[in-house]
C-alpha cells in the first residue's frame, strides 16, 4: 500500500492545528459592559468603543484617523468615494485579488482596470501598473497580498507624476510595516477587513485609515447617513448610507487589536521555520523574502509548486489528505471568477463615453493566472499560531509527497477533486469560498 494518505495510506496528521479565531482574554467582561450599556448600535455616532477602536487602530498603523464600516468592501467603495472617483473614472487593481476590491470600484461607479502582479511577491506589479494607465486613469489600488506588501515606494512616485490616488487594500496586513511604515498609512486611504478568515476578526467589519481630514469626513459622513462629520472642518456633504460597525463587534475588535503583536510574532516565528524547511524539498519555492517589510502580517503562508509530474492542483489535494488544511485555487483572476459578473446594462459606467464597451474576457495576466492554477499553495494562518512541532508536521507532508511524486503521478487525476483545466478552457471555475 502507497504511503500516502491519499492513495489510502497513513495521514501524517490527526489531530487539528490551533483553532481560529482566538478571543482575548477580556472579551466577555467587555460584551457584558456593552449588553448592560444597552448602547448596542452604531448611533449616536460615533460610539464610544468604535471610536476608541478607530483610533487606536489608525495609531497603530501610523495614520491619524480611523472610521470602522460593516466590512472590507465598503471600507473601498467609501475610500474611493472620499478620495473623488467619479462615475467612468478608471481604478487600477491587481488581477490576482479578492473578487471584491475590483467590485468595490464598481460600486463606487468606477471601472476597474487589471494589471498583472510580480511574480515574487504576487502583489501588484509596478511596470504592469504603468502600462495600464490611461487617461481616464484616477486611482490605483496595490492589495499587500497573503504575506508581501506592493512596492509601495514605486507605485507611489508613479501615482504621483500621474496624480493619482492611493488606496491600500490591507485585508491580509493587520499590523504590518513596510520600510517603518504601518499598513494603510502609506497612500491617501487604506482598508482593512475583519471578516472571519482574517487576522482580526469580530466575524465581520472593516476599517478605513487616513492622514488626510478631507478624506476622513467624507468617510465618516458616508458612513453615518450622510450626517456631517465630528470635525466638520471642510463643510462636504454627500448623500450617505448606514455603513455603522456594532459596539459588540467593536468590543471584540478591542481585544483582538491586544493580541495581535503576540499572534504576529507566534506566525513570524513559525513561517521563519516553515521557510527553511520547504527550501530543502526539491520543487518547493517559498516566496522570496522582502527586506522592506519591517513588520510581517501573515494572512496565509504561501509557496510555490514547481513540479511537472503531478497538477498543483492534485499535490494540494494529496496534502490535504496528509491532514494539512491548504488550497490551490484560493484567488484566481478575477475576470475569470464566476462571482465577478458584470455586464455594461448593470454597469453603464463600462460603455458611457468609450468607443468600445470595456470587455473583460479580453484580460490576459500569464503571472496572476500561473499563481492562480498552477503554481500558489495558501496554507491558512492559524497552521502557524503552534509550536514548531505543527510546522515541522507541515514540512514533514510536503517532503512525503514530493519524494513519491512518481507514484502520485499515476493516480487518477480526479482524485484532486476540481479538473484539470488548459489554458482555452480556463474562463470559469466556481467559487464556494467567502475570502
């Protein structure tokens, strides 16, 4: 009998990792004060625990301001907004993303435009951004992807000879730093999520970080109705939507925020360890390491599969079967994801004013579709939050089905569990995860 859990072998792993998420120790004295305060809601606002979250949360980061708004994609459709997308403006995103940071550009009436990533760090890449810029262009939105920031440095003098905005999508960078510098402080607005999979998390949430006053009122005011923000310094007013955070999820939010340097440190740690292990097993690559980062946030642990006997797709399946919870198909890109429909009768904004409607079956990003289903493994943070026997379980897994690859690759490919696609047939793949 093979060796290997998924040809009916011995898994390498039986019992689970740490769970996620982990409550603070104060979490329950705090949801307590909130229930007997019967100040439960997001008016008046700001509430005193949201406010107090915000604010230490931009602190942390080293932006002045912070407005919490129910999730991640809001906190961009608010950015955008704030920093004065209009309706046919053009948004630079990267192609190997959330669905959502290229929805959010929709939503706030603008028309996302994809670029490819670098293939090093899977963030947006800069040359690829410059190549997408037209005149149309008015903001450009670098994701610090899984575990690397963007080149921010780059992509900020670029955006500045073509005065452009910034706006960070944060998602998986709670607590970073590049070169010294927190994430979502760096360009005019940054966004974070707190949905579950995150390494904050009140199950929902988000947050939206600034230097810039203008900004955050405009922020504030979409949040809260359209109400005229605390400051009231620049007398804007828009019409706004009920965008409020709950003191419960900002309780929780307060505890999370404590805990976050010592889980950071516990990840950093132990993808330290993981990285040196999976750089002695033959067709393994661990991304690169980036010098820039100056505090790592690990959202998930990514490697790259560069083998040619087996699929990516049947080595992530067969590592799964080792007891090792991972997935290939985390992201694709998203004018391939069966969640991005759009069409210009629901998007004007896609045809109004162009000579051509904006076709984005046409997008071809080799770098991004390569990560997305051939080459990225996505081991999910919480693997890291044990001790060094967990990782060395990991590395122990990769190494068993790289050394009986040749027996692996006889297997019936089906045993991957989604098709093997080529190139002409990758369009459409369904997505079933909330990330």
């Amino acid at each position: 009998m093979s060796e290997l859990a998924i040809l009916g072998g011995t898994p390498t792993r039986n019992r689970p990792f740490p769970s996620w998420p982990q409550p603070a120790p104060d979490d329950l004295a705090r949801l307590e004060t909130v229930l007997e305060s019967r100040n439960w809601g997001g008016y008046p606002f700001p509430n005193q625990l949201a406010n107090e979250f915000a604010q230490e949360f931009a602190e942390y980061h080293g932006a002045k301001y912070g407005c919490c708004v129910v999730n991640g994609t809001i906190a961009l459709v608010a950015a955008l907004q704030a920093a004065g997308i209009r309706f046919g403006d053009e948004v630079i995103v990267p192609a190997y993303t959330w669905d959502g940071t290229a929805a959010a550009v929709l939503f706030a009436g603008g028309v996302p435009v994809f670029a490819d990533v670098d293939p090093d760090t899977y963030c947006l890449d800069v040359e690829a951004t410059r190549q997408a810029i037209t005149a149309r262009t008015r903001a450009i939105i670098p994701v610090h992807l899984a575990m690397r920031f963007a080149d921010m440095d780059a992509l900020l003098k670029l955006a500045a000879e073509h005065k452009l905005a910034i706006i960070e999508d944060c998602a998986h960078a709670h607590g970073g730093q590049y070169k010294g510098r927190g994430a979502g402080s760096m360009g005019d607005l940054g966004c974070f999520s707190f949905q579950s999979s995150k390494i904050m998390t009140a199950g929902e949430g988000g947050i939206v970080i600034t230097s810039r006053l203008d900004c955050h009122e405009v922020v504030q005011s979409l949040t809260n109705c359209g109400r005229a923000s605390v400051t009231d310094q620049y007398k804007k007013r828009v019409l706004g939507s009920n965008y409020r955070i709950t003191e419960f999820q900002a309780a929780i939010l307060q505890g999370q925020l404590e805990q976050l340097p010592e889980l950071a440190a516990r990840r950093v740690r132990n993808a330290a360890l993981l990285t040196k292990r999976l750089s002695q097993v033959e067709g393994i690559s661990p991304l690169p390491s980036q010098p820039g980062q100056t505090r790592e946030a690990i959202y998930n642990y990514v490697f790259r599969y560069r083998r040619t006997e087996v699929s990516r797709d049947l080595f992530v399946a067969a590592l799964d079967k080792e007891g090792i919870p991972c997935d290939g198909r985390f992201y694709e890109p998203v004018y391939r994801s069966d969640l991005f429909h759009v069409d210009a009768e629901a998007f004007p904004q896609l045809k109004r004013g162009r000579d051509e409607i904006v076709d984005y079956s046409a997008c071809a990003c080799p770098v991004s579709e390569r990560a997305a289903y051939d080459e990225s493994v996505w081991l999910p943070q919480f693997l890291l939050l044990g001790g060094e026997q967990d990782v060395e379980d990991i590395a122990h897994a990769v190494n068993k089905i790289a050394t009986s690859i040749g027996e692996l690759a006889g297997a019936d490919t089906q045993l991957a569990g989604v098709k093997s696609l080529s190139r002409a047939e990758r369009p459409r793949i369904e997505k079933t995860r909330n990330y």
